[in-house]
C-alpha cells in the first residue's frame, strides 16, 4: 500500500555550507541529519513525497545538485515546484536533463502518479491574509511583512502566479482518484475564508493543497483545515518538526 508524504522549505545546503540553517534557532539545528532519519523511518520505496518549495539555498544548478542527489538517496518518489528562495531553478528542460530519476517538478504542468493528479506553482505574498499573529519574530527566516494595497510589482507577481497555477490546474487528470495542489506560499489564510487561490482550487476541484513557507510559527498553531472539500496542509519543515507529514495512503 503506497502513502503520500509532504514536506516543504528543506533549505538544504550541501552545495553552500557556508548557508547552514543552524543560525536560526534550534528548531532547526541539524535539521538535515533529523529530515534525512525520518525520512528513512517514515517513507517507504514505493511512496511519494511532495517538497512544497525552498529545495535549496544554492543559486546555481550545479550547487543544488549536490541537494538533490541527497534528496535521491532517500526513499520515495518526489515531485518538487519551486520556492523563492529557489534561485538555482532553471529550465524544466534543463532541469529534466540533470535530475536524478527519482526527482520530478511541476513547472506550469502536471505529474500523474498511480491514478493521483498534482499540480500548483509557487504563489507569492498576497494582501488578502497575513499570519502576523502566528509568527515568533526571531532571527530567521520569517514571513514576509504583509504586502500593502500599493505593491503593484508583488501584486503583478501573485497574478501571474495566479495564472500559472491555473494552467496547471487544467491539467489536472479528470478521471483521477485523488486530484493534489503543491503551491509555496499559502493560498489561503488562518481562518479559512475565500481567496484569489482558494477559488481556483475549489474550481478545478482539486482534494488537498500543500504549501509550505511559513516559518517561525510554533508547531499546532496553525492547523488550517478544510474549506469546501479542499484540504489545506501546511509542511514547513520546522513546523512540522523535520518529519514527512503523511497525507494520504492508496
């Protein structure tokens, strides 16, 4: 019986030691070494995980290969989108020549796996929700500030992102039995109530969305929940304390 697994926001840096994530507190000291126990524990060879964003902290591809060969060692079937501190992705063509084969992205298309459809994009901040209340302001790598009514440049970005988790959303598999979003930033803020995001989700009848992004906020705080037949799923990794969360078995 094969499970699904979601985790974002792995940070890793094996290619750029000098990015250790170890500064920022000890919910993520030598969080590497703890995923990488878990992992192995938790998820089984025929598994799937799904890494909601911030993959890496490296910048150029050749770096973040060194990531992603860790990455491959451990059990499972992952697909990946990207997140913003992901600035090593490129191409999905080029992505798709240098991955090791148990690594996938969704890059404003799908990826369909024993009759699951996923998809999603990266999202951006967006003024509609903020999660002020919920984050510890310490050293790290917070939330960023609640976007003002006039950003015209990150409200451009949310609709284009907007637009490029709706393309990927088409794809999705009509006849399939369990129809997932991947998005980075949360689509949807703490009490649940109607955005720009959830709207598409609910109208490509998508099941469960993932998303990662948040940091700093004490694990169970943010529980999220359900909002017409969509489920929504925070997996940052120190949120959810290093360990695959399970989100579905087959």
């Amino acid at each position: 019986m094969s499970k699904i697994w979601a985790i974002a926001d792995l940070h890793l840096s094996f290619g750029v030691p000098n990015k250790s994530m170890d500064i920022f507190g000890p919910r993520w000291h030598d969080h590497a070494e703890r995923l990488g126990k878990y992992w192995r524990k938790f998820v089984g060879a025929d598994d799937l995980v799904l890494l909601a964003g911030d993959i890496s902290w490296a910048k150029h591809l050749e770096e973040a290969l060194i990531d992603l060969k860790w990455i491959h060692t451990l059990p499972g079937t992952k697909v990946m989108i990207r997140g913003n501190h992901d600035y090593w992705w490129a191409s999905k063509k080029k992505l798709s020549n240098v991955l090791p084969p148990s690594l996938h992205v969704i890059h404003n298309d799908t990826f369909n796996w024993k009759g699951v459809s996923i998809g999603g994009s990266r999202l951006w901040d967006t003024s509609e929700y903020h999660f002020n209340e919920f984050i510890e302001f310490v050293k790290g790598p917070v939330i960023s500030k609640r976007v003002k009514e006039g950003d015209v440049d990150a409200n451009k970005i949310f609709q284009r992102e907007l637009h490029r988790l709706e393309m990927s959303l088409k794809g999705l598999q009509q006849d399939a039995q369990l129809r997932i979003a991947m998005t980075h930033y949360p689509p949807i803020g703490p009490s649940l109530g109607a955005s720009e995001a959830s709207r598409l989700l609910e109208q490509y009848n998508v099941d469960i969305c993932v998303f990662g992004h948040l940091h700093s906020v004490p694990p169970g705080t943010l529980p999220f929940g359900e909002r017409k037949d969509v489920r929504y799923v925070l997996t940052s990794c120190d949120y959810i304390e290093c360990q695959p969360l399970k989100i579905y078995e087959l």
